[in-house]
C-alpha cells in the first residue's frame, strides 16, 4: 500500500491535545465498525480527560499522528464513554487477539500483534495486522526506540477475520461469503487450533449455513465433536446429525453418552434413525462400521440413459457416485459400471453389456486390513459391502479407509497452525 501506514501502538496511550498544542488528556483506544466491507473506517476515539471516559468523534480529529492526536474546534463533548451496537475496540477487542487468515494456504489462525491503519479518501482505516514477534517487541520498547525495528510487509486487513465473540456491543459473526470459500476440513482444522471460545464461534458462524455446519462436525477430530455435542441441547444435536452422511452420523451418535443417545436417535427422521441403528450393529473396525449405506443401484437391463439419469438427480457426494452398482431382483450385487464408462457408451445400451459381472466386495464382518489391500489391489476408490446372502448393503470409499489408517493427528501435522 502506497500511503503511510500509521502503528495502532504509536498512538495508544499517547497524549491528546487541543488545537493549539496544549494536552487535554490521553487517548485509551481506537474504534472502528468492523461489520463494514473493505478496510474499517475509524468512527472515533476513546479519550480520558481528567478522570472521565469519553467519545471523540472521528470528525473532531484534526491529526492521528505517532505519538499524539490532535483535536479540532473549540468545544469538546463532556459525554462519558458508552459502546454503541457493531462498535469494537481496536486495542482493547482486537491487539494481541485471534484472527482467521483466510486466503492464507491452508487458512491459518494469526495473533494480531499490531494492527495497521492508513489514510485513505480523507478516512482513517484498518488496512492490515502484523502478527510477527518483531511487532510485538516493537511494541514493549519504549516509544523513543520503537524507530529501531524497521517496518515489515502485513498481512491485509480483507483476508483477515477477527473473533470478537467476547465483545458485548458486537456480536459479530464471521463473514459466511469468505467462510464458505473454505473446505469444511479447513473450517475443521481452525476450530481445533483455536481455544474452546474461538472454536465456539467459528461453529457458530458456519451454522448459518445448515449443510456446511454438519460437514464442518463430520472433519472435526473425536475430541472437538464430543466438547462441542456436548455444550448443546438434544434437538440441536439431532438438527446436525440429521444433515450428515449416515456412516459419519454413526460414528458421532457412538461418542454421545448412552442415556442421551436414545434422546438423539428418537428426535431424528424414521428413515435416517433406521439407517443408523442399523450401522450401530456393526463393529466400527469393520467394513460394516465403515461403510455408507448410500449408494446408487439400478437394474441390469435397464439402459444407460437412465443409469446416468440417476446419478445426476442423486444428492450424493461426488466421492461416492464413481460406480454404479447392478442389483437382481433380491437386492443381491451381480454387476457394476464405473461412471466414465456410462459416459462414453451409447445411451440405449443395456447395463449389463457394460458392466463388470464379477464385481469385488467384501463381507460385512471383513477387518480394516482386508479392506485396504482390497481396495489398493484392485485399485478401488469405492468398494461395495455384502451381508452373507449377497445382498449389496453398503459401500466404503477410499477416504473412510485413510481416516482409519492414518496416525492420530495427521491433520495436525500438516495442517493449520496457530502462530
């Protein structure tokens, strides 16, 4: 940015003088409207003259220079301090807090260890956050020796969003515009490097949005989805699970205490609730206790028309509509038909001239190991599950086999850190 950048430090705590020179105080803070777009405008300052707490308008500032503010006019409001709805604190809510840097790869938590202002139209903004150490010491040092430490690039204030859950005026919620160009496992790996409070308030923001909140709680680690499950009332609990795939919706009902387990089950859609308790049968370390019972089946005779008719009205996840399997009459699995080889065959032709007649599955009751090497010899993404009459009852894909097999705290060790 081409214009002076004005520190947040070089101003607090520093003298407030009228028009003439002469000190009438001290300025306690910097307020801005972090719900605008953009770069925050500052709206005003918050001064202490002789004793009292007061608001000066932003209007009323002649100069915001380092090391002091100077005021305009004559007269000066003896009105104490009071918040105003959407107002936050530079100093007070933001300097030395959390924020998201969304644009950053993967998205990171950065503490804002100084807080960059510029002039821009004629209006004071909030243009960016330095959260390296060297902002931090450049602020202990006293002010005749902050000139020492150099100024370094910042990260600007458009990919950064603060958490200012804890201010009262302001209960902000992050913007679901840039929340929701993030992958759930992203959300999830910010939601497990912050603290509980921070954690609390991403999921919250990603709760305007019904489906990205149940995503959000399907990535998030063991530990994180019991603390949150915990904190909420049934009926809020049930509304999230009722938006997940079944096997991960399995997978938390089983972390839900068992005397509020039927509570849960009992608020969720007849349909889904048989779904699950029918997963809940299995062993989780089997391809039972993996699998989706989701998928797309069809018929052998039927053509291939139709077949990729299906799969397009299907609200299934693209991880899971790479096959499609070929069902007789008594459910049991007698064929399947990778996706991309519908595509490149005719419309009219029948299923079963495409299909592959010898299709791999495994057992309801096969272990972990042997749906891996199951999957890895036959060089599956999708692998269909069988009960002992054959018939197909589900399928595993490949990502339900990595997060078994990858060490506890993967995620952690490549994803997102918290400076």
């Amino acid at each position: 940015m081409s214009t002076e950048v004005l520190h947040l430090s070089s101003v607090l705590r520093c003298p407030l003088l009228d028009r003439s020179g002469e000190r009438l105080g001290r300025v306690e803070d910097l307020i801005v409207r972090l719900a605008d777009r953009g770069y925050p405008p500052v709206t005003g300052l918050k001064a202490k003259i002789g004793g009292r707490e007061l608001f000066v308008p932003v209007d009323r500032i002649a100069e915001l220079a380092p090391g002091a503010v100077r005021l305009s006019g004559e007269k000066l409001s003896l009105g104490r301090f009071e918040r105003r709805v959407g107002e936050v604190l530079l100093g007070q809510d933001v300097l030395g807090r959390k924020l998201v840097n969304v644009e950053a790869d993967p998205p990171q938590l950065v503490t804002a260890r100084e807080i960059e202002l510029a002039c821009i139209d004629g209006w004071w903004r909030v243009v960016g956050v330095d959260h390296t150490a060297r902002a931090r010491l450049r602020r202990l040092l006293p002010r005749r020796l902050r000139g020492l430490f150099g100024d370094r690039p910042f990260l600007d204030w458009t990919d950064m969003e603060p958490f200012v859950g804890h201010v009262p005026s302001a209960r902000l919620r992050f913007s679901h515009r840039k929340l929701a160009n993030l992958h759930p496992a992203e959300i999830a790996d910010l939601v497990e490097a912050a603290s509980h409070d921070e954690g609390e308030e991403l999921i919250e923001a990603v709760g305007q949005d019904r489906e990205l909140e149940a995503d959000v709680f399907e990535e998030l680690d063991d530990h994180h989805r019991q603390e949150f499950i915990r904190e909420r009332p049934d009926a809020q609990v049930a509304a999230v699970i009722a938006r997940m795939a079944p096997d991960d919706a399995a997978d938390l009902i089983v972390e839900i205490d068992q005397d509020r387990r039927a509570r849960v089950l009992a608020l969720l859609p007849a349909g889904q609730r048989r779904q699950i308790e029918a997963l809940l049968g299995y062993n989780p370390a089997t391809a039972g206790g993996l699998m989706s019972p989701d998928f797309v089946a069809r018929a052998p005779s039927e053509e291939v028309a139709l077949a990729l008719a299906a799969v397009r009205d299907s609200d299934l996840g693209a991880g899971t509509l790479t096959t499609v399997y070929l069902l007789d009459t008594e459910g049991r699995l007698c064929g399947s038909v990778f996706v991309v080889t519908l595509l490149r065959s005719d419309p009219q032709t029948p299923l079963q001239d495409i299909a592959e007649h010898e299709p791999v599955s495994v057992a309801t009751d096969a272990d972990l190991p042997e749906v891996a090497r199951t999957m890895s010899d036959y060089n599956l993404v999708m692998l269909a599950v069988v009960d002992e009459d054959g018939r197909m009852v589900g399928a595993i894909t490949v990502d339900d086999v990595l997060g078994q097999t990858l060490p506890a705290g993967w995620r952690r060790r490549y994803g997102v850190v918290s400076d």
